[in-house]
C-alpha cells in the first residue's frame, strides 16, 4: 500500500536525526530502492536549471554531463512526463542518448532511471536513480521510487514556500548547483565575442562538447581567463 | 443500465477527472447535472466560501435566471447558508409549510416553482468549504438512498476543491521558483558581461551592478537585463562605484 511506502520512507530519510534536506533524500535511495545513487534536476522552460542534489560523484556526473549535453533520463522524464527505464545502458540496441550514454558508461553506470518530479500538473524536473550493474527495478523498488519522487517534489515546493516572492529559498540554493559559473562566462563570452548571451551559451556548450568536459569546468577556465573561445 | 451502476460510474468518473489537470468548475457542473439525472432533484447548485467568507454560486444544473436568483439569495439566509455555517445537513423542508426559517428564501423558491428542497455542506475534515443544494418541484422528500449518493458526490465536491487549491498553489511555487532562478541567472550573467567589461573580478562587478541599481533606485534584475542587452552605456561599468568593494 502506498501509505505504507510512505511510512517506510519517511523513516529510512529521518533515522539519524539529521535534519531534512534533499542530499539525505538522494543518500536514502540506495537503502528505499536498492539503486547505486540517486540525484535531483530541477528543471524549467524544458531544460536543466541545475542539480539540487546527489547521493554521491556517480550521480553529480549524471547531472551534470545531462546539464552540457542537454539529454539524458531526467530530461526524457520531464519533457516527456513519464517515468524513464533504461536497464542496460550498454546493450548496442539501446543507444538512447548518443552524447550522454558513452560519457555515463565511462562513469561506471549500467543502468539509469528517470523518475519525474511533479505535484499534481506542476512538473518541477526529475529524479535521477542509478545502477552500476544491468538489470530492471523489481516492481516494489519501482513503485517505492515513485513515492520518493512524489515526496521530493512536495519537499522542494514546500521549501519553496518559505520564500519571499522573487527569492529562492535558503535551503533550495544550499548545497544546489544552479550553474551560476557557466552563465558568469557566458555573460564574459558574449563581450569577448561581441554575441548574446543567449548564443554564447551555446558557444560554450559546443566548446565543452567538443573537448569531451564539462560545461562547468569549461566556464571556470573562461572566469579565471585561462581560456577564450573563439 | 442499473442505476446503482449508474451512480458508481459517475463517482468513478469524477474521482478519475481528479487525478490530473482538471477544471474544478466543469467538475462541480457535471455533478449538479448528475444530481438531477441520477437523484431526481429538479435542480442542484454548489455554493463556495469566497474568501472574504460569502457564499458564492459556483455551479447550477442550469442558468435559468430563477434559479440562479435563487442560489444569490442564500448569500443571506437559506438551506446552504445553514448547511455552510454549520458544517451539518440542512434536512429536506417544505417551503409551502409556512413559518419556514427563511421567509424570504422560501417565498422565491415557492414563486419559481419549488416546493422543497435540502443542502449538505462541503467539508473536509475541519475546512468548510460551501454547500450543495438540492430542489425539488415535488413536496415529498428525496429518499434515504439517494440522500447517501447524494453525501458521497457531496463529498467528491469537497475533496475535488480542496485539491484544485493545492494544486493552485503549487503552480504558484513552482513559478515563483523559476522565477527567482531566472532573475539570479540574469544577475550571474550580466556579473560576468561587467567584469569583461571592467576587466574587474566577479565580485567587483557584482558591486558595481549593485551600486548602479540603488544609486538609481533600480532593479537589480532589470539593471543586470540592461547589462547583458547592452542598452546601458557600457562605460557605466568602467567607473568604480563609491566604497570598498568586497
């Protein structure tokens, strides 16, 4: 029963007495749903704002190389609005994602989950669940990890809700990475190269691509003006 | 079709529409409409708390002018004013019977060709929400049975309300949250438009954006939107605003 699920999980989040937070949320997956680590997206206007958490490195590159490459399972799970299942990333006839599957096999992951974030029609983003071997969720991990999405995304909007009007929340930008560095270069590229701003993010996002790193890596050699483009 | 089969098909129905995005005034309005073909009320409305506290028509089986004449009236007295303030049943009453508890009501009901009619309150756990009403051109009271489907659309109602709110709210959340991720996205790029600019750290340009804002008693975000469009003069950047930057 749902309720049950819930109970579960709310107990396997709060044991420790720590208090709350979405990293804890991401850490409990593991233990909820037997997955290898989970992460957070949130996501706005159909593209990746940034990661508000992840349970471990694995899954911070999850995020982020979905952040550069602009595809991946969080992004297939809020675009389209439904749960994403990919059990062997590696199988040849399965190549969902050209630019992120060889970049997330490197990392050691097998198999990936998207689980969308949303409350009732409000799509928030998605959460992310890894495997490091092949293989499916059972079908109770499966329904465990929608009610860890469904708490998720009320905790997030909950948080939210202490805000002052056009503020993030205190608890939702500790500890998130929203990027900030990558639109720092790119407001530095746009005078560099006399483009928008607009354009050179995608400049930037080009540049990564095609050195094989990250978009935030690339934007912090701009900022400490070790790199220019063009 | 049985009615009983008909009944569960339209709880089922509604408790379906409930799950996703749904119009809670299409909702309220079928199930008005499912009071008279199913219940053989003679018409139906939901009254709401508005939340100044008055009673509002959300919904009516029909916009005949009489009837919605009717349903303006309980804002004052009537079986949903009862029903709503008191989070209890208003039992079927005979309007005809005279020395009604609501003289005014009564004699418009009777005038627009009811005789009888009862309200069940909206209401979930401890939260009032409105009212359902039910009329009827008939004198005699509407059977035990169809009192209790009546309670459970009743019910429906309530919850389908109490859902339509949060889920209000939420888009409110959620857009508000972008919104401050796009305004502090438009600040971070419009630091590092300064700091190319100025040929000044992030930090400097962050200082100097915010000096030229309160100087000019601007928005920060519209000051920085103005930054990266380039509609300032970009040697607004180049001069240090007053005081130490950190």
């Amino acid at each position: 029963m749902a309720g049950d699920r819930l109970h579960r999980i709310l107990t396997v989040v709060s044991t420790g007495g720590e208090p709350w937070s979405s990293t804890r949320l991401c850490r409990a997956c593991p233990e909820l749903v037997g997955v290898s680590g989970a992460g957070i997206m949130l996501m706005s206007g159909d593209v990746p704002r940034g990661s508000l958490a992840a349970s471990d490195d694995v899954s911070h590159l999850i995020e982020d190389l979905q952040y550069t490459m602009g595809e991946g399972p969080c992004v297939d799970a809020y675009q389209q609005d439904r749960v994403v299942i990919e059990p062997d990333l590696a199988d040849p006839a399965a190549p969902r994602w050209l630019a992120f599957t060889p970049r997330a096999l490197r990392a050691g992951v097998r198999a990936i989950f998207g689980f969308p974030l949303r409350v009732g029609a409000v799509r928030l983003g998605a959460l992310n669940m890894y495997r490091n071997a092949p293989g499916l969720l059972s079908d109770d991990q499966h329904a465990d990890a929608l009610v860890v999405a469904e708490v998720t995304a009320r905790w997030v909007l909950e948080m939210q809700s202490g805000a002052p009007s056009r503020t993030l929340a205190r608890e939702l930008e500790i500890g998130a990475d929203f990027h900030f560095s990558v639109h720092n270069a790119a407001g530095m590229v746009s005078v560099q190269e006399g483009i928008s701003v607009t354009e050179a993010l995608i400049r930037l996002r080009a540049f990564a691509f095609s050195q094989d790193r990250l978009l935030a890596d690339v934007a912090n050699g701009v900022i400490a003006r070790r790199l220019r483009l063009g | 079709m049985t009615r009983e089969a008909d009944v569960v098909r339209s709880l089922v129905e509604m408790a379906d529409t409930l799950v996703d995005d749904y119009d809670v005034v299409d909702l309220l309005t079928g199930l008005t409409n499912r009071c008279v073909t199913l219940l053989g009320a003679s018409a139906a409305g939901v009254m709401l708390a508005s939340p100044s506290g008055g009673l509002r028509l959300i919904a009516s089986s029909s916009e005949a002018m009489r009837l919605l004449e009717l349903f303006e009236l309980q804002a004052q007295e009537g079986p949903c004013l009862d029903a709503f303030r008191t989070g209890e049943k208003v039992e079927h009453d005979n309007f005809e019977a005279g020395a009604s508890r609501w003289p005014v009501f009564a004699a418009t009901a009777i005038r627009s060709g009811f005789r009888s009619g009862l309200a069940l309150p909206l209401r979930l756990r401890d939260a009032k929400l409105g009212a359902l009403n039910l009329l009827s051109v008939a004198r005699e009271p509407i059977p035990e049975a169809d009192l209790v489907v009546a309670r459970a659309f009743a019910d429906l109602a309530a919850l389908s309300i109490v859902q339509h709110r949060a889920s209000v709210e939420a888009q409110r959340l959620n857009e508000q949250l972008s919104g401050a991720l796009s305004s502090r996205v438009v600040i971070e790029q419009a630091k590092g438009v300064i700091s190319e600019r100025a040929e000044v750290n992030l930090a400097d340009a962050f200082s100097r954006l915010r000096t030229f804002a309160r100087q000019r008693n601007l928005r920060l975000t519209d000051v920085a939107q103005a930054a990266i469009d380039g509609t300032l003069d970009p040697r607004a950047w180049t001069t240090p605003g007053p005081g130490p930057s950190r």
